[in-house]
C-alpha cells in the first residue's frame, strides 16, 4: 500500500511495511513486528518545546510495554544532541528508529505534523493522534495504551490462521526411514536468507535460528516423497486454496533437537528475498512426535500453536508471518518442501541474478516438477 508525501493514514487500513536502522545500530522490519499492539511515535524535533513534553508522557507508560504485548518505536526526524541517552533506554520492547531524511515521516503523514499511530497485530491502524488535536494528546495516547487487551482478544473472537492441516501425508513407515536415514547420514547446520549489499546470502545466527538440515539426493526416494506429494498434498491445496502446484522446492529433513543448543526459527516470511520469491505454500510433514514445545505460531493470529500428527503436513501462504518455537524436549524432525507452479519458475530464474556467493542457481527443466514425464537429473 502506497501513501503519497504528506498522505494520512485511514484508520482499519493496512500500513506500508519499512524497513528502518535504530540508533543503537539494528534494524527493524515492520513486517515481521506484527502480531502485538505496535506504537510509531513520530517525534519532533528536539528544539520544540513540545516534543520534551510528548516524549516523556509516552515513556510514563513503560511499564505497559512488553514483547509480547506492546511494542514502542520513537521515529527521530534528526540526530538527537545525546544520542547515548536514546540508545540506554532502548530494549526489546522500546527502539528508536533514524528518519533524517524524513522517508518514513512522509509515508505516515507525520512529516510536518508530529503524531502517534498505533498499529493492531495485522499492521493495520488503529489510532492516529496527531500533536495539535484539540484533545489533548498525551490524554488521549494514555488512555488508549491503558486501554489495549492482550492480542489474543483483541477482536472478539478467536482467530484462526489460514493454514491446512492435512493428516496421512506420508505413511509411518516412510517417517520412520527418513529418521532412521538422518538418525545414520547427520545434518549440517542450517542457515536461513539474507539480504547483503543487493544480493541474496544464506547465513547461519544462533540468535535468530537454530536447526539441522539433511539434503535428500537419492533420486528413488525422491521420486517416492514426491509421488506422495504429487497425490496426498497438491489435490488438498487445489481444493482449499484453489491453486495447483506443479514443481517442489527441497527435499530437507530438519531435525531441531533440545540436546544441542535447543532448536527453534524466529519469526519470518518464506517468500520475500531473491531466491525465494517464487515459492507460494509452505509444507511441514512431520516425521515423529514424542517432543515439547517447537510448535508453529502465525503472530497475526494470535499466539495459538499448530502442531500436524505425524505424517500429516502444516500447509501454508509463504507470506504469511510464522515462527518456530523452541524446542525444549526431545527432537522434532520434519520434511520441509515449498510448492509453487508453471508461472513462478520465470520469477526463479529471473532470481539467479541476484543470488550472493555459494548460492546455487536455478537451471529450469524437470528435476523439481511434481508431475514430470521424464525424471530429470537431481541437482
């Protein structure tokens, strides 16, 4: 959604996704921030009297804001005189983002006129109170934060996340083999896309992933998965979804074990990067049970967790905001594909461009269709 210099944001609509540098050097990415109450508080310049006064009756409310809860963003329009103070206050919960050139002021209407939105779990505006209402704004932002209930009843109603679960996907026998063949060969550690200098890198960070992958290059077993696939998974999506996925992306077993380091993948999007862009559904088939924690949470839902049985596959949007809890006992193993069709291998292609070093590039033809007349060689 795009809003033009000086353009206000409608109440109930979705706002434009950023991405912003703090000023104690990170970044955010608004997109993967949903799924709690979100504050952007578009702040004055330190010369107005005015912004002392908002600032500090914002920060009166710090005890409202938590992680889970309620997230707080200060959008500073210049470089403040003490920038040590700005980064000390900053946490998990509070972060103070650099808008000099006045990009994100702009697509928020903020830019001349200082003010205080507030965004719900689907990043959508709920508030948006600027400085110079006749209301008072201080009054009006307490009232609201004070106000806010816990995500989860935010709306009334439980909320659902729109994925399928589809149970009988592979039969015990085949899980078993596929443990039994990790449980023999190992993983490797498991690293996830990254944007860097344009182009698109696999990296490996405890902080924000944590998992063990198993590439499966025997074209047999292969060709049996992807029968599978081809026959249990594909008519379910066609049927619920209305799309139907002709070609599969990897063929992993990922094991994410508490007895090394714990496992679990933070919260992110499968479809954005180069690289990734052409995938369209999701798919986690689980091979065994017997574990705690490492559920899947869709946070512009609620924090409700989803967990398939085993040989039963989790299907969802790629676009879709997920994240994988920590696992805490035992292990989880799972097959990981991603699904898409005919009109996404251009896009694929396309992709190779912008693929960083040690990536590996799409070549096309028949090895990754689900529904090949000929098996093409494996990769």
């Amino acid at each position: 959604m795009r809003h033009d210099n000086g353009s206000q944001i409608e109440l109930a609509d979705p706002v434009p996704w950023f991405s912003a540098k703090t000023i104690a050097g990170g970044q955010i990415d608004l997109h993967v921030q949903a799924g709690r109450w979100i504050v952007l508080a578009f702040l004055g310049r330190e010369t107005d009297p005015q912004t002392a006064k908002e600032l500090g009756a914002l920060m009166s409310q710090r005890a409202l804001f938590d992680e889970a809860h309620l997230i707080v963003y200060g959008i500073l329009p210049a470089a403040p005189a003490d920038p040590a103070a700005y980064i000390a206050a900053s946490c998990d919960a509070l972060g103070f983002l650099i808008d000099y050139d006045g990009t994100l002021a702009r697509q928020f209407g903020a830019f001349d006129s200082p003010r205080t939105i507030v965004l719900d779990q689907m990043l959508r505006a709920v508030a948006n109170i600027a400085w110079d209402d006749p209301n008072p704004h201080d009054a009006q932002l307490r009232g609201l934060l004070q106000s806010l209930p816990p995500v989860d009843e935010s709306v009334g109603v439980p909320m659902v996340a729109p994925i399928l679960i589809v149970p009988r996907v592979f039969e015990f026998s085949i899980c078993d083999f596929l443990v039994e063949l990790y449980d023999s060969q190992g993983g490797v550690e498991s690293g996830f896309l990254l944007n860097q200098d344009g182009k698109t890198a696999t990296v490996v960070d405890h902080h924000y992933k944590r998992r063990q992958d198993l590439v499966l290059g025997d074209v047999s077993l292969r060709t049996l998965l992807r029968d599978r696939i081809a026959r249990r998974v594909v008519p379910a999506i066609e049927r619920h979804f209305q799309f139907r996925p002709t070609r599969m992306d990897r063929y992993l077993v990922s094991c994410y074990d508490s007895a090394s380091g714990g496992g679990y993948f933070s919260r992110h999007r499968d479809n954005l990067l180069p690289g990734a862009r052409h995938r369209r559904f999701a798919c986690s088939i689980n091979l065994n049970g017997g574990y705690q924690g490492c559920d899947l949470v869709f946070p512009e839902f609620g924090n409700r967790t989803y967990r398939p049985p085993v040989g039963g596959a989790v299907i969802f949007s790629t676009s879709t905001l997920h994240q994988v809890l920590p696992i805490t006992e035992g292990r989880r193993l799972v097959f990981v594909p991603f699904l898409y069709g005919e009109t996404d291998v251009a896009q694929r292609l396309a992709d190779n461009a912008l693929l960083g070093a040690g990536g590996v590039e799409y070549q096309g033809g028949t090895f990754d269709m689900l529904f090949p007349e000929v098996d093409g060689p494996v990769p």
